[in-house]
C-alpha cells in the first residue's frame, strides 16, 4: 500500500508520454471512431486510448509492485482484454466474437489464484464463502467491469484523442 504515490506518478508520467505515440499509431493504422448519433464526440477520434492507460497501469505495477502470481494473473489478463479491444478498434470484431474473447480472458486469471472467493451480506456484514461458484463470478465480474467501461461510448478511445 505504501507504493502507491510512486505507482500514480508512474502511471501519469507514462501516460503523458505515451499516449501521444498511441494516437499517432491509431491515426497511422486507420483505427479511427466516426461519429453518429449514438456518440458523444463530434468530430473523428482515434482509437487505442486503453493501449495508453493499460501500458501506463503495466508500467506502474511493474515498476513499483512486488510480482507475485495473481498479479501476473491479472496482466496476462489485462493483456489479452486489449489484444481483444485493439482487434475491434482495428478490425470491429461482432458482439459474440468479443464475448468470447473476454470470457476467455477473464477465465485466464483463474489459474493464478485471482478469484472472488466470498460475497459480505450488506445487511448483516455475514462473509458468503462462494466455493466453486467462485469462478462464475469472477468471469461475471470481470466481464461486467470490462463493458461497463466500454459502454460509456468507448472512453477508453477517447482517453488518447488529445495529446
């Protein structure tokens, strides 16, 4: 916990350097968003941001945390969640496609022990130990997060439109 101040200036510093390099690479390989009703933006926005903000989260942990296996767990994850997202923004993968691939990268972290193990009850504070249901859940879980994020109109290309 005590890393943490040197792991958010780490990942400001690289994302400021970073995610400038990210944009042009968009740009160069036509990984761009056009707008439509359903967008926010007005204008072309290059995609890839979450290549920025994952490089700059890797730099980061590696720089400032201890590896241990569930934290290679979680950037092998990490890893194939943007391999998965560079794909769509380059190529557009269909909605089964990418269900697949997340259900494939959320299931990657299992084997390095990354698991919710237990749910607390907000009425009694009662810890519910899930056992096997565990694995269900943390995909569940991680799939949820990861189109949450996605959802708000794909931020994360956003998130490198500016240099």
């Amino acid at each position: 916990m005590n890393n943490i101040i040197p792991a958010l200036f780490v990942a400001l510093a690289v994302s400021l350097l970073i995610t400038p390099w990210v944009r042009k690479a968009a740009i160069k390989i036509g990984a761009m968003d056009l707008p439509d009703h359903r967008k926010v933006h007005k204008g072309i926005m290059p995609r890839m941001g979450g290549l920025a903000v994952f490089l700059a989260f890797v730099a980061a942990v590696l720089l400032t945390q201890e590896l241990d296996r569930k934290l290679i767990g979680l950037l092998i994850g990490g890893l194939l969640i943007v391999s998965l997202g560079i794909l769509d923004d380059t190529r557009g993968l269909s909605a089964k496609v990418k269900l697949v691939g997340q259900i494939a990268a959320a299931a990657a972290v299992i084997p390095f022990g990354v698991q919710v193990e237990f749910i607390t009850n907000p009425i009694s504070g009662e810890l519910l130990q899930l056992g096997y249901l565990g694995v269900p859940v943390t995909i569940f879980w991680i799939i949820s997060v990861t189109n949450a994020v996605n959802l708000i109109d794909g931020l994360d290309g956003l998130a490198g439109a500016h240099p």
